[in-house]
C-alpha cells in the first residue's frame, strides 16, 4: 500500500510537518514495514522525523521498521539558491520558514536533521549541458540545488539523470531507478 504524505510546505515549519509525519507512521495498524521516497524538502521533513524518533525516543520501532529510502533532489547540504533568494525582501513570505532554513538559517537548522539508519539513495538533476540553467547556482544542478548540495555521507548509491528540478519524480528514469532501489 501507498501512502501520500502532503504537506503546505510554506504554512508551517519542518518540525511540525516532521511530528505530523511521525503521528501517521505511528498509528499505522500493524506497525508495518515502510520504505520512503522523498522529493526535495520532503526529504528535510523525513530527516527532521528521523532526528526527532532519535532523540524523543521511538515507541512504536518506526526506525528499526525502515527498510529503504529514496531521496529525489534533496537539498541535503542546504541551498546556495534559497541562501541569494533570501536576500530579496518577500522571500519569507513566499517560501515560510522552511525556505529560510534551507537557506540563511541552514548552519543551526542541520544540527537537527537525522540520516537515513537504513540503504539509501540520492538522485540528483544536472541540466547543466542543456541552454537552460540558473546562474545563480555554480556548478551542475537541476536548476534549483547543485548536484553537491543532494550528497549526503553514507548514501548508498547516487545517480544523476538530466533531469529539471521539478520534474524528477515524473521522469520515467528516475522513478525506475527509485523503483529499483526500493524493491
């Protein structure tokens, strides 16, 4: 069974988003096996999870009951765009607080990410040999993080496609190879 997590990314903060999370993961019937894709700040969101069943405590085994985990586009070293955007004045009022950590708020905000305690993947985007691309962004990126800026240490595999930010939980290439990863 699939489960859609959806979440206004602006109107609330990642840790509250994070709690709401690990509420349904919880009160799954059955407590369950589960593996987990992720599109951009929803990875943040998993993360925060992760760090909050870590150091809260995790009554129900959520984290010893995650197989696998897929991460498409994670801005997982913060974002260098969100940092130049947070210059300009509405920002804030555009992306909320999550935008904010993502950006100049990033150096106290990922004290309080976990890392995946399972396999995991990481596909990243570079359009960077396409006409298109953000000149805001130095070095290869999917026009909104770099191809850095999705690493995380102890991935378990990392793959690059040719792939625009936006779309690449619909690109044929990247959810075969998240299938792949998972199952």
């Amino acid at each position: 069974e699939i489960i859609y997590f959806n979440y206004a990314s602006s109107r609330d903060s990642g840790a509250a988003h994070a709690t709401a999370f690990r509420e349904l993961m919880e009160h799954l019937p059955g407590n369950p096996r589960w593996k987990a894709a992720g599109h951009s700040l929803g990875n943040i969101v998993l993360r925060v999870a992760i760090a909050q069943w870590q150091s809260e405590g995790d009554p129900k085994g959520c984290l010893e009951r995650l197989d696998r985990v897929v991460m498409l586009g994670p801005p997982n070293q913060g974002s260098s765009f969100a940092r130049k955007l947070s210059q300009l004045g509405l920002f804030e009022t555009v992306t909320g607080t999550s935008g904010m950590k993502l950006g100049p708020r990033w150096s106290e905000f990922q004290a309080h990410l976990g890392v995946p305690p399972c396999p995991f993947a990481i596909i990243a985007g570079d359009i960077s040999k396409h006409p298109i691309g953000n000149p805001w962004l130095a070095g290869p990126s999917d026009g909104i993080v770099t191809v850095e800026e999705t690493k995380l240490e102890a991935m378990s595999e990392f793959i690059v496609h040719p792939v625009v930010h936006a779309f690449l939980m619909q690109d044929n290439r990247c959810v075969q190879d998240a299938i792949d990863f998972l199952y």
